[in-house]
C-alpha cells in the first residue's frame, strides 16, 4: 500500500487541539475527504508551496503543505488551491493512459560500490486525474461555505 496524504473538508469553527488523536478518531468516518497518493504529491510539491495555509501546530502563517503533519487551508489558499488543481487536472488530460514520473534519488547497493538511481514510478492517468478532481471539487465546496480544508501528511 503506498503511503497517502489525507484531506478533509472541516467546518471553520471546529477545534482540533490534537490533530494524531482526531485524525485516529475521524480518517475512516468523516464523509468529506480525499486520499492523494504520495507519489502525486511528491510530483506537484513545488506547486503546492504557492498556497497560503495555517500551521496548526506553531500557529504561523504559511505557504505549502506540512508533508509529516497537520495544514489547514483556508482564503485565500482555497481559491488559489482550485485554481492550482484546475491546471493540474488539464495537464494531466494531455498525458497518456499510463506514464512514468521520476521520483527521488535512492543509493543502490552494488558490491563495494554504490551508485544513486532516479526513481521511476508508472502512473495511471484516470486515477491521477480522479484523485486530483476529487480534491479540487472538495475545495469548491470548502469555497462556497464557511469550511476549510485539513491537510493530514504522511
């Protein structure tokens, strides 16, 4: 199973004080929510930096998501998501049914020697192109409402 960034849309006045305990207590119950594989991340992460969020955890102001914990998205950073994810989606569009992506750099064992080598990862493009719509259409909703978006990193 490959590892996944988790989104919820959560209404503005909800209080998360401890954000592993309500993320153990709600993953697999709340209704509003999208899985993004990591790997898709990992490959829009620069984009991502573009967003203003919130650090729930030092209370600051930010850009980009908190890969290892909790980021709320909120205005602007909505916006600026749907209009991130909507290029995405288009881009994607364009690609094959299937494509490779390169991923980090891993230290490959050889002998004595060693020897560092891109990593490739095949990707399927309607299910890149659903996730990346499920999300975008979980900040439509968090847009038209007073809701916010709760990134939960890996």
């Amino acid at each position: 199973m490959s590892l996944s960034h988790d989104f919820f849309l959560i209404p503005e006045e909800v209080i998360i004080k401890d954000g592993v305990e309500w993320y153990l207590n709600n993953r697999d119950t709340w209704k509003y929510k999208v899985h993004i594989s990591d790997l898709i991340m990992d490959y829009m992460f620069d984009t991502f930096q573009w967003i203003p969020t919130y650090n729930p955890i030092t209370g600051a102001e930010a850009n980009g998501l908190n890969i290892y914990d909790l980021t709320w998205i909120k205005e602007p950073g909505i916006n600026k998501s749907i209009r991130i994810l909507s290029h995405w989606i288009g881009l994607m569009r364009e690609a094959p049914d299937s494509f490779w992506i390169g991923g980090k750099a891993i230290w490959k064992e050889d002998g004595q020697e060693g020897f560092w080598e891109e990593a490739k990862y095949k990707i399927d493009k309607p299910e890149i192109i659903h996730q990346l719509t499920a999300l975008h259409d979980l900040a439509i909703q968090g847009a038209k409402g007073k809701s916010c978006i709760l990134h939960y990193g890996i």
